[in-house]
C-alpha cells in the first residue's frame, strides 16, 4: 500500500514513520510513505502558500495552485491512480467503517491543510473525499493524516504478526463492538484474580466468556453502538 502526504511539514512526520511497526511494514515492502512539501510547487519566487481571505476575516487561507498543483503531479508519479482525502474537519468522520474502506485502495494521496483552510476552489477542481478526525480543531491535517495511516495499516495484510491479528479490535467484529477485558500473568494481582474461564482451556466457553463482555463493556460505556443503526428513510424524516 501506498501513502503520498502533501504537507507544509513533512518533519512532523519522521519520528512516526520510524516507529516500529510501521517501519518494519515499510522495510518489508508491505507499505510506502512519500512525504510532498507543497511549498515547492508555489508560483512566488518567496514560496508563499496562503494569503488574505477574500472578504475579510481572520487568519490566512492556503492558496490553490501549489496544493492543486501539487497533488497532480503527485498523482502522475505513480502508474496506480491515488485516492485523493482531504483533511479537513469538515469532512465525513473517521470511524472503523471509513478505515476498511480507505484501506481497500492501494494508494492514498493525504493532503494536510494548516492556517484557516483551503481555497474553495481545491475542493471544486481535486474532488477528494474529505474526512474528519473527531468534532475539533487541530492546527493542520497532519496528525489527522498519522491517524489514517495509523488505522489503515493495521488491515494491510501482513503487516500485523497472526497474533496481532486485527480481527479482535474494538469496532472489527461484524457487531463493531468494544473489546472486553484481557488478562495476562500474574494470575493474581493485589487480590484481583485472572477469570477462571480464560485458565479453563475451554476454547468455546472462553469465547462465549469474550462475546459477552464485549457486549456489556459496549453498553456500559457505548450504548449507542448497540443500536442497529436508523434506516435512511427514518433518518430523513420520510
Ligand atoms: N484539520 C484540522 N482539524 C482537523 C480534524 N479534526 N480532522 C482532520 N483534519 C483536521
């Protein structure tokens, strides 16, 4: 799997890509990470990217040329088309449903804003798919963009040992439900016990044993996630 990030900041990243695990996806051929200043690809001569926003207001507002430009090129440096996403907390909200998807492309093209936002006419010409981290504001989509990347690699076949396996994570089942509880040794301690069903050896009742807690862990803490979800007609008001 391939990852372009277009960013005024592409030092942000190297601490986190050389991180165990992704970078020993990265030395196993399993997933690639192209970082993309935009700044290279502004038309001043003093490489400016942002500028007043029209009508007034606060803060500067990233110019269209160099992301446009950029995230163009970009595209063209590699036979396998990229999906463009766009970081921005306007977009779609990035939950475990998003990452699947985003992780059945081969390549992703992640475009990282800073200031006040992008010019329009990036969304209008580009086309990507805008997504959110969470209801907030950082100061630019490169965090969001290690999130992405953090989840996405995770179903990159390979990439996690079998006993990694992704399958058990919270919001993974066919239910999206949160994880239970997990022990490891000591079997005691300061007087609380490991569950005597996950010493039992009884591959079935420890699996009955997981399926419940998942369940009352989520309605205890996520009682929404129990819900089947509103159909869209009753959500439309239809
Ligand atoms: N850029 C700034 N805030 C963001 C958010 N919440 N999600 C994605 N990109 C962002």
């Amino acid at each position: 799997m391939r990852f372009d990030i277009l960013t005024l900041f592409p030092e942000i990243f190297s601490g986190y890509l050389n991180q165990s695990l992704l970078k020993k996806a990265q030395d196993r051929g399993l997933v690639e990470v192209h970082l993309h200043n935009f700044r290279h690809w502004s038309w001043d001569r003093d490489r400016r990217v942002d500028d007043r926003p029209y009508g007034g207001g606060p803060g500067m507002v990233l110019r269209p040329e160099p992301v446009v430009e950029c995230a163009e090129d970009v595209q063209a440096m590699h036979p396998q088309p990229g999906h463009l996403v766009l970081l921005t907390p306007q977009g779609q909200r990035l939950n475990q449903a998003l990452v699947e998807q985003l992780a059945q492309h081969p390549r992703l093209i992640l475009i990282c804003g800073r200031y006040e936002g992008f010019d329009e006419r990036v969304r209008l010409i580009l086309r990507p798919q805008e997504i959110s981290i969470g209801d907030y504001v950082l100061n630019g989509g490169e965090v969001a963009a290690m999130v992405i990347i953090d989840a996405v690699i995770r179903l990159v076949p390979g990439v996690l040992g079998d006993e990694d396996s992704s399958v058990q994570d919270s919001f993974s089942g066919p239910e999206r439900w949160l994880e239970g509880p997990q022990y490891t040794r000591p079997r005691e301690y300061r007087g609380y016990r490991v569950p005597d069903v996950l010493l039992s050896g009884d591959h079935e009742a420890i699996r009955r044993w997981r399926q419940e807690q998942s369940r009352i862990r989520t309605a205890q803490r996520r009682p929404e996630l129990l819900q089947p979800p509103l159909d869209k007609d009753s959500q439309s008001g239809t």
